[in-house]
C-alpha cells in the first residue's frame, strides 16, 4: 500500500508538470491545428498514467480525473472552448480546473462518511446476507464513496483560489424521472463535461437530419453511449481485463429510455403525466434492476469488490499504525 501512495503521488506530479506544458505551450501558438496537435501527447499520456497504478481506488480516482475530465476538458481547449479557455492568467488557477472539480461539499458528508464506514463493517457478515442486499450496499457504497471522493478534491480549489464550488451531486435518491436523474442529479461534473464536448455538436448535426423537434434524441443517446465507452476505459484500468461491453449496453439502454421520455413528455399532456413520486419511484426501480443485471456483473466477476475491502482495510491499518506513532 505504501509503494501505491507513493506512485499516486508520481502519478500526479506528472499530471500537473503535463497540464504546465499545455498552459505555456498554449501561450506560444496561434489559432488553428498547432494547437490540437500540439496537446494529442498530453491526452494520450492522460490515457498511459492510470496504468502505472494498481490499487482499486488509487487507479479508479486517477483514471476519472485523468483520462476522463482532464482530457475532454483538454479537447475542449483545443478548439478554444471553457472551461480552460479563455486560459486563465494564472498558472495555478489553470491547473486546478484542468485536474480538480470544483464542487462543494454536501451538508450530509459527515453522514455519508459515517454511513460509508458502517458498510465496510457490514462487509464483514456479507457471506451470511441475501445477495440482492450485497448488491445493494455496493450501490450505496459507489455512490457514496464517488461523491465523497469528489468533494475532498475541490476542497484545495476553494481554499487556495476562492473558487465558487457548487455540489457534484443533487440528492439523486429524490430524482423524479431518468431524465431528471441523469440531467440534473447524477454526477454533474460528468453530466457537464459531456454537454459542450459531445451533446451539443450531435444536437447541431442531428437537426439537419432529424429536424428541430427530434434533434435532442440522436444527442441524447449519443451521449450515453460515449459515457458507456469511458466507463469500459474505467473498468479496464481497474481490472486489467478485457471488456465484456455490458457497461455499455447499460448506458446505452438507459439512453433509449431516456429519449423515450423526452419523447413522452413532448406529446402527453402535462396533467396526463404520472405523478413526479410514482415516476420517482418507476426511474429508481428501473436503475436498480439494470445495475444488478448490466453494471456492477464486471465488478463481481473480476473480484474488484473484495480487492477494494481489503484495501480498505490495510489503509484502515495504516492509519492507525501512524496515529498510534
């Protein structure tokens, strides 16, 4: 566990020498090819970096970080798009938003945390609870552990930059629809990482195919299956092991139900529409029953879920062992 503390560390080091290079070699060229091509090394070199690393969380932190929001938001910059464009004046101010999200805090941490650490106790007696009960505290245990993981790491931007921050979450178990959930509730640094760099050039493609009042729909799934994409790239690094593509058939799926609900909400009256807590629930329903059978199957199957308690545990050890120095 040291030696992973201690190539994350490298790991990062790296990534903010690499995010300096793109902010001065950005500086020096004018508009145009120069400079994609240009930061095409950076980006790949985002993609190589979670592979030095091994430890479930560790690798998982730094391939979110790196190879997903770091690089959009560095196509982003090539082609002279925010957020890191205009590049702000300052270096430091530029590093944070190329490597950090800037979210706050929810006002449940201290409960979340508390919950979070009651499920790795419970871990302990999983051999003697129902299967979907396991599969439902791992559930609450992503979702919990990501938006922590999250929040920890805007705190340095607010603290050294005065950053407005702004919650990465919105309370996702209150979602009224999947549309609601994904748009507005789920993970919203992905949600607005993808808008500008894939939702927003396909809606200007699809109007000249589908018209103005479809035009969202080609988007929409569009933009699910790219995230079905990255978490394969996600999973891959974690695992090591081949993709089985059931990651993507979950995005893909909850797509398609998604564009089905644009579409429902465009032709059904407002009044005939269910109410917003049976739709809830119905949104809710639907996710859970596609996460047992299409996204949490990889991470069963290849272990990920014991490998990340039992690292839990040494960090848990080594923790103490510095405390009790």
């Amino acid at each position: 566990m040291e030696n992973e503390l201690h190539n994350f560390i490298k790991v990062w080091i790296l990534a903010i020498i690499s995010h300096c290079y793109c902010f001065y070699i950005s500086s020096k060229l004018p508009k145009g090819i120069f400079k994609p091509f240009s930061l095409t090394p950076t980006i790949i070199f985002f993609l190589y970096l979670p592979l030095t690393v091994s430890s479930v969380h560790l690798v998982g932190i730094t391939a979110f970080f790196l190879s997903w929001l770091a690089n959009f938001k560095l196509l982003l910059f090539c082609f002279d798009q925010p957020p890191l464009s205009p590049p702000p004046s300052n270096l430091f101010h530029f590093i944070s938003i190329g490597t950090h999200p800037l979210f706050e805090k929810s006002i449940l941490f201290a409960i979340k945390v508390l919950i979070l650490a009651l499920l790795y106790h419970c871990y302990n007696y999983k051999r003697n609870l129902h299967k979907n009960i396991v599969l439902a505290m791992y559930g609450v245990h992503m979702y919990i552990e990501l938006e922590l993981t999250l929040a920890l790491a805007a705190i340095p931007a607010r603290a050294m930059f005065g950053l407005e921050i702004e919650p990465q979450f919105n309370e996702p178990f209150l979602t009224t629809s999947l549309q609601d959930f994904w748009g507005r509730r789920w993970n919203l640094i992905v949600t607005s990482i993808l808008r500008p760099t894939v939702y927003y050039p396909m809606r200007r493609i699809s109007t000249r195919l589908v018209g103005s009042r479809w035009t969202s729909l080609p988007a929409i799934i569009t933009v699910f299956v790219v995230s079905g994409l990255m978490h394969e790239l996600m999973y891959y690094y974690v695992t090591h092991v081949a993709p089985t593509w059931e990651m993507t058939w979950f995005f893909i799926l909850h797509g398609v139900a998604v564009a089905a609900e644009v579409v429902v909400k465009k032709v059904v009256p407002e009044k005939m529409r269910l109410h917003p807590v049976v739709s809830g629930a119905l949104a809710m329903g639907f996710l859970a029953v596609t996460a047992v059978w299409l996204f949490l199957p990889q991470l069963l199957r290849n272990g990920v879920d014991e490998k990340a308690i039992g690292e839990y545990c040494k960090l848990m050890d080594l923790l103490k062992g510095l405390l009790t120095f």
